[in-house]
C-alpha cells in the first residue's frame, strides 16, 4: 500500500479537493477541530481512540497517524494493546448482533 505522501496519492487529493471544494474545506476544518481542540479528553485518550476506531474500520492510513501522534504523547505499548482489544471486541459484539438480525429475518421467513 502507497503512503499518502506518495506524489500519487497527493495527486488524487488535489483531484477530490478541486472536485468537492466546499465540501472538502468543510471536512477538513470539522477534522482539524476534533484532533486539535482542547476539549474535555485530553490528546492521549482522543488518540487512543481514532486509534480504536481506526482498527475497528480498518483504515490503514488513520492507524498509521494515529498511533504514531499517540507514541509522540507518551503512550505504552500496553495501553495500545487495550485499545485494540477493545476495538476487536466492540467489532466482534457488533457482527454479532448482525448475526442476532439474521437470524431473526431467517425466523421470520
């Protein structure tokens, strides 16, 4: 997989910005007040959790920055590993409560 710094990717950037200009300066600035706010959490729980999230949905990309920020503030290898865990188990409880659903439809036919 291509870095997003790859002249490629940045390429393909420029392309989505200069398509969905509004749009895209919107999402950025909405981005950039979720990471760089102080708000309530402080930056190494907002980062445990864009990590958190990021695994559960798989973006390499958001794993990448997000767990690199979080090591710059300080965290350990274990609290890294608790955040997965919690991901993988979130995600697992999710699919199974698809699964619940399916059955239901199934049940129901």
């Amino acid at each position: 997989m291509k870095h997003l710094s790859d002249p490629a990717y940045q390429q393909r950037i420029a392309d989505l910005m200069q398509g969905a200009p509004l749009q895209s300066k919107a999402w950025i600035a909405f981005d950039q007040s979720v990471e760089h706010a102080d708000n309530h959490l402080p930056a190494k729980y907002r980062e445990l959790t864009a990590i958190a999230v990021a695994v559960a949905l798989q973006c390499p990309y958001c794993i990448e920055k997000h767990t690199v920020k979080a090591k710059e503030l300080g965290i350990s290898r274990e609290e890294l590993a608790e955040a997965v865990m919690i991901a993988s188990a979130i995600r697992s409880g999710a699919t199974l409560a698809y699964g619940l659903q399916t059955m239901e439809h199934f049940r129901k036919a």
